[in-house]
C-alpha cells in the first residue's frame, strides 16, 4: 500500500495493522549525534495508550517500544531508526462480526471497494493503533526541536459541547498553559472544571451506547520566522495535511481559522511593531505563518475530531454479499477518540516542522557560505 510515508527530509514510513504482531515506523534523515532511549519515545507513547482511563478503550495494552537500529551507545548515528512496539492485547474474534458487514463510519467499506480484500481485524491499517508508529517518531522530532528552543504543546480544547475556558489557555500568553494538567487529566484538557464536566458528559454517553467527539488544538512555540515554502509546500498546508491524516480528524483551521472569515480585514490583519529591534505582532489572528512561511509568532492550529464511529447500539448496514443487517459491534473501541489523539496531533505538528527546518537549510546562499566555510 503506497501512502504510509511522509515528509522530505525528516521522513517517516510506518508500518503494521492493529491485529498483527507489532507495528512501528521507520525514521529516516535523523541527524547524528541526538542523544536517544527507549524512555524518552515511551513518555509519548504512554499518553496515547489505551486502557488509561474509564473513558479510553478497556484494552490493556503495554504499547512498549523497542528501538531496533539508528542508536549507538544512546545517540542517533544518523542512520534509519526503526522502532517496533509489539501487539500483545489482540482479540480478533471481538471483530468476527465486522468480518463480512460494513461499520458505518469506519473504513471498512472503502477498504474493500479498494483493495477486494481487508484486514477486518481491529480495522488494519485503518485502526488507531496505526498511530503509535507517528508517535514514536514525533518522540524524536519534539526532542530535536526542544534542543533549537522550539516547543509543540497540544491538548483538548472542546468535548462535545462542552469547552475549556479561555483563561486555561491563554492564546497571547502560551507560557501560561496549565501543562501539568494536560498530562494528568483523563481528558487532556487544562481546565480542571471542564475536565469534570466532560467526564460527566462521556459517562451519559457510554451508558447510551453513544460516542462523542471533539476539538484539538496545538502550540507550537520559539519557532523563529522564515520556516515553510511558498506555494506547494506551504507551512499551513503541510500542517493541515499531516493532521488531517490522522483518523477521525474532520476539519483543520490555523489561528482564527473559520472565525476569520466572518471579520473584516481592518480586525483580522495583525499590525506589525518593533519590540527590541525585532518586528512582531500586536495579535495573532493569522496564528504563526504568512504566505505559508512562519512569521515568529506562536503557531496556532485546531484540529476537529469525529465521534468515534464504532458504537455498542445496533446500526443499519449491509454485508459484503449485499444483505441488509442490523449490526451490533463488539470489540473494545474508546468513547471518544480526542485525549488520545491530542498527542498524536503534538507528534504529527513536530514531525511536520522539523521537516520544514530541515528543507529550510537551502533557502538562502549567505547561511550555505557560512555553513561550509
Ligand atoms: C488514537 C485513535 C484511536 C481510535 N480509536 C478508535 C476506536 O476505538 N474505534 C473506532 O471505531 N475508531 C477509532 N479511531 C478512528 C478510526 O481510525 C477512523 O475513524 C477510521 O479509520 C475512519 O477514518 P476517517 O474517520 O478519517 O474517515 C481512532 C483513531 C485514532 C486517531
């Protein structure tokens, strides 16, 4: 299946179906010399693993990540680094029922429209699970870009109908953002009150049989101006593609995004100033880039998540012979996919920016002299 690699320089190819024996990535275009350990991918690999919370799915999976090559006496040899995390919770007969009828919402019918033929347990390659092997390599992307001053923070910013409040996550001060309670909520929310409420509201869902969706949103900041390309390889463009990849992600908006939309230019433009000798902006509307090339500003994207499709009432659908059947699924699926997927987007945002760097490094003649001289 062609599809499964992604970025120019810093390129990642994952590998692996969710009933399989493991999945992982391979990275290529690491540099040498980053010091690296099993640990430091696990930390990230652990915010994304099921079995957490009564609000994630109840398989328990250890998720533990094996580094296979690329790293010598704890450091990156700048050779490709294949990481392997094997499956271990895996119960195809849960899935039996979804062997020959269609989830609605899932991929299940496009998967065999596609191919004529379908891994159905778990999903395959279309599973969540799929997203372990970005997350491994967002583990490295994040720590290259945290030794250039550069942070990737994300976290949930709506449940349902229920939203954190601004104060949580003050968008012109992003020092400020509660992270301690990102990583300790059940929700990844940094608002402690709407992580309560949320929960409240998953709970009414899950005894329904329902699932909810959900609203992401992602910081990136220290990232100096001029990174991203015009045209074909916009920063904007690059984002949106790399998040909205992600399973269930249904909309991408870089800052005020839609809300821009309903403003006219005299609101929305940021004025530009001078702040000890450097140019910045009084607000931040356009979130971090211009013309697809960062403004160094904090870069801004939310990303929109679906409700999980698989659900535990009976739905209409057909089989592959064509017969039309009430389904009910079995199998261990989260009630909302968002908490988990909050970090999934963080490792997809750092991939995609260090790549941009990464390409950045031919932009002008003078750095090349000086790199080479
Ligand atoms: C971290 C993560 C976990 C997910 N868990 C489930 C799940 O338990 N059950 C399910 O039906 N879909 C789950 N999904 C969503 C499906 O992968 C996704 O909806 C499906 O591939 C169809 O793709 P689309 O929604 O992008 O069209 C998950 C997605 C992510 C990113």
């Amino acid at each position: 299946m062609a599809g499964s690699s992604f970025g120019t320089i810093f390129k990642i190819t994952t590998w692996g179906e969710s009933h399989g024996k493991a999945l992982g990535v391979v990275v290529d275009g690491c540099p040498a010399g980053l010091p690296l350990s099993e640990e430091d991918i696990q930390v990230y690999l652990d915010r994304r693993k099921p079995g957490t919370s009564a609000i994630t799915t109840q398989r328990k999976e250890d998720d533990c990540v094996e580094i296979l090559s690329g790293v010598f006496e704890g450091s990156t040899t700048g050779t490709p680094i294949s990481m392997m995390v094997r499956n271990t919770s895996q119960i195809s007969r849960d899935y039996g029922n979804i062997a020959t009828s269609y989830r609605p919402g899932h991929a299940d019918y496009t998967f065999d429209q596609k191919y004529g033929f379908r891994d159905y347990r778990g999903g395959g390659r279309s599973s969540g699970r799929e997203t372990i092997g970005r997350v491994a390599a967002g583990a490295i992307a994040a720590k290259l870009l945290a030794q250039m001053g550069i942070r990737v923070q994300a976290y949930t910013r709506a449940i349902g109908p229920i939203e954190i409040s601004e104060e949580s996550a003050p968008l012109h001060q992003p020092d400020r953002l509660n992270v301690a309670a990102i990583l300790s909520s059940p929700t990844a929310m940094p608002d402690p009150a709407a992580n309560d409420k949320a929960l409240a509201y998953l709970e009414e869902a899950r005894q329904n049989c329902d699932s909810v969706g959900g609203c992401m949103e992602c910081l990136v900041t220290g990232l100096p101006a001029g990174i991203g390309d015009p045209v074909f390889e916009k920063l904007d463009a690059n984002l949106a593609k790399a998040i909205m990849s992600i399973g269930a992600v249904k909309a991408v908006e870089i800052g005020d995004g839609m809300e821009a939309s309903r403003h006219k230019g005299s609101e929305n433009n940021d004025p530009f100033r001078m702040e000890n000798g450097q140019v910045v902006k009084t607000t931040n509307h356009a979130g971090g880039t211009l013309g697809g090339i960062s403004d160094g500003d904090t870069l801004r994207i939310r990303a929109y998540v679906k409700p999980t499709p698989s659900l535990y009432q009976p739905q209409q659908t057909v089989t592959n012979t064509g017969e039309e059947i009430a389904l009910t699924i079995k199998g261990r699926h989260d009630p909302i996919i968002v908490p988990r997927a909050v970090v999934v987007m963080e490792c997809m945002t750092a991939i995609t920016i260090l790549d941009a760097m990464m390409c950045n490094m031919s932009a002008r003649l003078d750095r090349m002299i000086d790199f080479y001289r």
